[in-house]
C-alpha cells in the first residue's frame, strides 16, 4: 500500500494499463461487476475488498476503488503490506503515517457527502473517511472507510473521441459502484 500512496501503481498494475495487464497481475476476478445487457463485457474486476474499474471500452484501467474493508485484502491474488488498513484508523493517526512516510496529503470536504471527507495524496489517490455522524452510512463510526484513484483525463477523453493519456488525474469522490456477480453468472448471460 506504501507504493500505492506513493505513486498510485497498485503493484504492477497502474492506470491506463490493459485488461490483458491486469489479468496476468492477479489472474481471473473472482468477482466481477458492470454487465448489462449493452454492455456483456464486465467493467467492474474485483480481488477481495479492491476494485479495478475498466473504460466505457473495457479495454483500459481508470479507477482503483475501495470502500469497504475491515482488514484489507486482495483476495488470493497477492499478499501485500495493509500498512494502516486495518479497522478504522482515525484521520490523525492516517496523517501522522503519511507524514512518517514522506507522502503529501491535503483535506477536502465531499459536499455531496456531508458525514464524509477525503485526503487527496500528491499522487492523486484520495483517502476516504466518515465523520461517523451518520449512522446509516458505512462503516457507521469515525475513521478511514476506503480509497479511490480515478484517471478523469482518460475517461474525458473517451468521451470527446481523443486518444488516451498515461498522465493520471484525480476527479470527484465516486459513488459506491454497485452490484458485482461471480464471473460463471455474467458468461451466462
């Protein structure tokens, strides 16, 4: 996770790589997610707590999203160092690691999400928190919930027809991405 927070490559695996990439780094998804039926091809991997959205095309990486963890894991796909992911750590004890580790952070308040805020890294990823004011919303207690990294340039470029960038960006705060399906359900369809 120190890489990570570092540079945003999860492991070998950074934004913009392919599906072929991401495969041959963690094998098969267990879990897989974003089929319907204009789009057979799921757009949502995931191993373990983390998840690895793919471009409108499902051909590239634009987003590492987590948002549920008690003690994060990749599944069987690879042992990694959790670092502070483990329970709920408050933002305090998140900074003091951060700064401990040489990795910039600044805070922003999520305004669609009142009980919640973020720490954007230098990197770009963003490191979710609750204010645990909101019972209803996950994990229901103060603390680090999950993290995010978006490649918004790639995904706005698909959308005006240009080419793809490597350069990585951070956007807005996404919403929880959705339902996820084992793999042997969607190649049913």
């Amino acid at each position: 996770m120190r890489q990570f927070l570092r540079s945003g490559e999860f492991g070998p695996v950074r934004l913009g790589d392919s599906v072929d990439s991401l495969r041959s780094s963690f094998g098969e998804p267990p879990i897989v997610g974003g089929t319907s039926p204009r789009h057979r091809t799921p757009g949502t991997w995931k191993y373990g707590d983390i998840e690895f959205h793919l471009t409108t095309d499902r051909k590239h990486v634009c987003l590492i999203f987590c948002d549920t963890f008690e003690q994060l894991q990749l599944g069987s796909a690879a042992a990694f160092d959790r670092w502070f992911f483990e329970g709920h750590p408050p933002v305090e004890l998140v900074q003091r690691e951060l700064v401990s580790a040489g990795i910039g952070c600044q805070r922003f308040d999520m305004p669609h999400e009142p009980s919640a805020f973020l720490l954007r890294l230098d990197c770009g990823v963003e490191l979710l928190f609750s204010r645990g004011s909101d019972p209803v919303m996950w994990p229901g207690v103060p603390g680090l919930f999950g993290f995010q990294f978006l490649d918004k340039k790639r995904q706005l470029n698909q959308r005006i027809g240009k080419a793809p960038s490597r350069n990585n960006s951070v956007g807005a705060p996404v919403s929880r991405p959705g339902k996820f399906q084992s793999p042997t359900r969607t190649e049913a369809k």
